[in-house]
C-alpha cells in the first residue's frame, strides 16, 4: 500500500512540474480573514508573527527559509529547542534575525517590525483579536505594510495546506507548494477511505501540553480547533468538543473518568520550563525517555482509573502538529491511535521523513514524535 502511494505521488508531482506558473506580479490575493491584498512585487523583507509558520516556509524557500525573514517570534526556539539546534547548524544566521518575543497571541513590538522597513507580515488568524486591539493592523496599514493571516489552528486540516498553497502564490514559490498539498491530499485521503465505514465512532480525550505546569494539573483539552478538530478529521468523536463553552479548557479528571473515552491521548514536547513533566517529544529524544515520562504520568492521583489506561490504550503525540503545517504526521499518528486495527501498517514516521527529505532541506535528525504507553 505505502509504495502504491508513493508512487502515485510521484507522477502528480510530475504532473505539477509541468503546468505550474510563476507568480506574476502585482497580484491580488485572500487570506483566511477575507480581506483582499494586493502584493506588487515579489516580498523579499517579511515578518513572521508565529515563528512556527518558518516550517512552512521551508517548504517553499527550500534553500533558505530564513532569506526573507527579518524579524520574527522565535516561538520554535521556545517549544522544540532540538528542531531550532538543526535548523541554526545549517543557517547560523537565522539566530541573527530579531526576535521581537511578541506573543503567539499577537502582541508585536510595533517600533521593531517598522525599523526593520518590512514589504509583509505573515500572521496567524487567531492573532488578529490582539493585532487589533493593540492598534498594530491600523499602524501597518497606515504604512501600507499587508499583513496577511493564515490559519493552521482554527479549522487545521483544510487551512493548512490552503495556507501553503496562500503563501506559494504570494512568494512565487507556486511549484513547491503544489507539491506539498498534493502530498499532503494524498496522504488524508488514504486516512478518509478506511475511517468512513467505522460505526460506532471511537471517542477519544486528548490531554494537550499534559505535564507542563507538573504532574498536578490535568486536563486542559481543545474543542473543534487544533487536536480537537484533527481528531474530528479522522472521524473519532473528540470529548472535548462537547464540554468545552469555548475553544479551549480545562475538564476534570473525574469528568474524563465518567465519559470512558475509548483512547487518550496526551501531546507533549521538550518545552523550557523548570515544571516541565510532559513526555519530551520531538528529536534527541530516546524511546527510554518517553517510556518514563509516561510511566511517571500513569502515577498522577486517579489516573490509573482511566478505562483506556487500564486497556493500554494511551498514547502522545509531539504537541506542536496541532498548530503546524506538517499536521499530516500528526494526524497519521491520530489515526494509528485511535484505529490500531485498520492502521497497524502506517508510519507516520516514515512520512516525516518523507516531507522532510523531498521538500525542504532541513538536516534530519533522530527522535521520537508519537508513541503508544508502555503497559504494566
């Protein structure tokens, strides 16, 4: 199954070599808060709101994903310490671009992106409540500065491709991302033929950024966006879309306990917090590691009563796919969790590797970003 695919791929990748087209400038384009921004020239100064987002970028400057990036939140540097250590050995000087440290919620530093005479600013949708408030939309706009909002979070499985093939066009990099969401498409597709027969819906928890305040707190979970809307996309019953009045929050355990989710999950990543429990996800991470952090989660108060727990049904995932645009993997792994049966062959791994390998030229390197528990 797995060569079948990636051999179809392979011809539609042909297929885009061919008729793709260079951006031809000025253009007219939409992003994901509607509005309409004309690029007149190709953007070569650009200011990156979520730091994250230079992943995406590294599907389509391949060479170089920093060569436009002037000032940026360094937010990979703060979540996956590991990943910004590869990524600096190949570009050193990416660690002398800004970091403005405004917050992954929006807050910029308005004085340092103007100093730095910037032609775009890429933002995440869910940003815009606090570039608004704090006046930084009508500043930029004054300046005739665009800011445009991609999404990877609200709705992630349709926006984050969508958000790539958004900025291929504004970058002219219209091949390179046509490539990726064709892959990308390929890769949900096979998820969506084996999950739509399912009846009943399994229903899965997931715990996410479990262990990063301590062992202590439990359960803060996401409703129909970020992992809650990639567990909706493989056709599982997320628990927290029914609990949650809002996007996000926090659900008791014993709450958890009496829904009896048929799996649960938790995300984790090596984020640098002296409180920090989390099973440490992501590369320079041995399968000993996460086997322990599990091991250590399993002895918080109650959990043991967990009826997925109690099955080995428990799993993590590296935290930062719920707002990624590599989420495929991510919900790969969602899809081998919580169908074990139907994806006992997919390796979510291996396709990692494969985005890495064919549409960036990020250095690889070694580690753990999913895992089953270890069982008693």
């Amino acid at each position: 199954m797995y060569c079948a695919i990636k051999f179809s791929a392979s011809m539609v990748m042909l297929a885009i070599s061919a008729t793709a087209a260079a951006t031809t400038y000025p253009v007219t384009l939409t992003d994901f808060d509607g509005q309409k921004i004309t690029l007149r020239k190709e953007p070569t100064r650009i200011v990156v709101q979520d730091g994250r987002d230079i992943l995406a970028l590294a599907l389509l400057d391949r060479a170089n994903p920093f060569q436009r990036v002037v000032a940026w939140n360094n937010l990979l540097k703060k979540s996956d310490g590991e990943t910004w250590k590869l990524m600096t050995s190949k570009w050193p000087q990416a660690a002398r671009i800004i970091d403005m440290g405004f917050s992954d919620k929006g807050e910029v530093n308005l004085e340092s992106v103007i100093a730095q005479q910037p032609d775009l600013m890429i933002a995440q949708l869910r940003s815009k409540p606090s570039l608004t408030q704090t006046g930084v939309l009508a500043k930029l706009a004054q300046l005739n500065i665009p800011v445009m909002f991609i999404d990877t979070f609200k709705d992630p499985v349709k926006d984050a491709p969508a958000s790539v093939t958004l900025l291929g066009t504004a970058l002219n990099r219209e091949q390179e991302a046509q490539q990726y969401t064709a892959f990308y498409q390929q890769h949900y597709q096979a998820i969506q033929d084996k999950v739509r027969s399912v009846s009943p819906k399994p229903r899965v928890f997931i715990e996410a950024k479990a262990g990063l305040a301590g062992l202590e707190s439990c359960c803060f979970t996401h409703g129909h966006v970020g992992w809650g809307a990639m567990v909706e996309a493989v056709g599982a019953t997320n628990i927290g879309s029914g609990l949650l009045p809002g996007a996000t929050g926090d659900v008791s355990l014993e709450k958890v306990i009496a829904m009896k989710p048929d799996a649960y999950i938790v995300s984790g990543s090596q984020w640098a917090s002296k409180n920090n429990a989390a099973v440490p996800f992501g590369y320079g991470v041995t399968p000993q590691q996460v086997n322990v952090a599990f091991n250590n989660m399993k002895q918080r108060p109650g959990f043991a009563e967990l009826q997925p727990v109690k099955a080995g049904r428990f799993y993590g995932v590296y935290h930062n796919f719920y707002n990624h645009p590599w989420n495929i993997v991510g919900i790969e792994y969602l899809a081998k969790f919580i169908y074990p049966q139907q994806f006992a062959q997919l390796d979510p791994a291996e396709s990692w590797h494969e985005i890495v390998t064919r549409f960036t030229t990020i250095p690889e390197g070694k580690g753990v970003l999913g895992s089953q528990a270890p069982r008693a």
